[in-house]
C-alpha cells in the first residue's frame, strides 16, 4: 500500500475532564497532526492524492476550526462559565478532549466529509501534544 502523508501544526487549548494531573487545568499545546491518506489506486499522476489537496482538506479545516481556540468537551462542568468568558474561541466537541479523542475524531468524523470528492480515506491520524507525547488512531 502507497499512502501520502502531511503534518500541521496549531496551537490549542483544551482540558481533560476527570485527570488526575495536571490536565484537569485549562491548558494548551503546540500540536502537531500528521495525516496519512490512502487511495484505491495512485492517479494518472502517479498519486495518492497532490499534497495541496491534503493541505486544503485537512490542514486548513484545523485552521479554521482548532487553531487558537479551546476545545471543550459538551459534558465539561466549566462549559457555562467559559461560554460567559469567551464562546467565541469555544470549540465545543462531543468527546473529551484527549489526544486519542481528537485522533479518532478526525478520522472517523472530519476526514470523510473533507475528502469525499477526492476518492480518498484517511487511514491513520496522530495527534502530538509535545515532542515526546502522541496518540495515534489508525482506521
């Protein structure tokens, strides 16, 4: 199997709900997403999918929607009282916000409405919250 892979880089805020440590704080992360892509067949170019494409249907959806903002989960206690603060830079998200939950997220959810007209599958997702921590979701 021949993939095509990019990362991007956001910066984010979030918090994890129920964390023994220090992610029970709000906080954020310099993260960095990697994509792998996967095709049936490479195209006439000999491609999985242009890596332009990648950066238009993935990297700029986390610019548009993560970067610089906070990811909050629906069920998080402190969602009214950060909503009153700044709903604007709220990202509100139907899970908690782990490094694992945002891997599978995309995959599962963001990925196939982004890529449906390109033939395309995002096969694996790997979220780094820092150089030495990252979750993987692998389809």
């Amino acid at each position: 199997m021949i993939t095509a892979e990019r990362y991007h880089d956001i910066s984010c805020g979030h918090r994890v709900v129920g964390h023994e440590g220090k992610c029970r704080f709000l906080h954020g992360h310099n993260y960095r997403i990697h994509f792998e892509v996967a095709a049936e067949a490479l195209d006439e170019v000999g491609r999985v999918l242009d890596f332009s494409v990648i950066k238009e249907k993935l990297c700029m959806w986390l610019e548009d929607h993560y970067d610089h903002k906070f990811l909050i989960w629906e069920k998080d206690p402190l969602l009214g009282e950060l909503q009153k603060l700044s709903e604007e830079s709220l990202v509100i998200v139907p899970f908690n916000p782990t490094a694992e939950n945002i891997a599978q997220h995309l995959v599962e959810v963001i990925a196939p409405q982004q890529l449906k007209e390109t033939g395309c599958t995002l096969i694996r997702c790997k979220v780094e919250e820092t150089q030495k921590c990252s979750a993987t979701y692998k389809k």
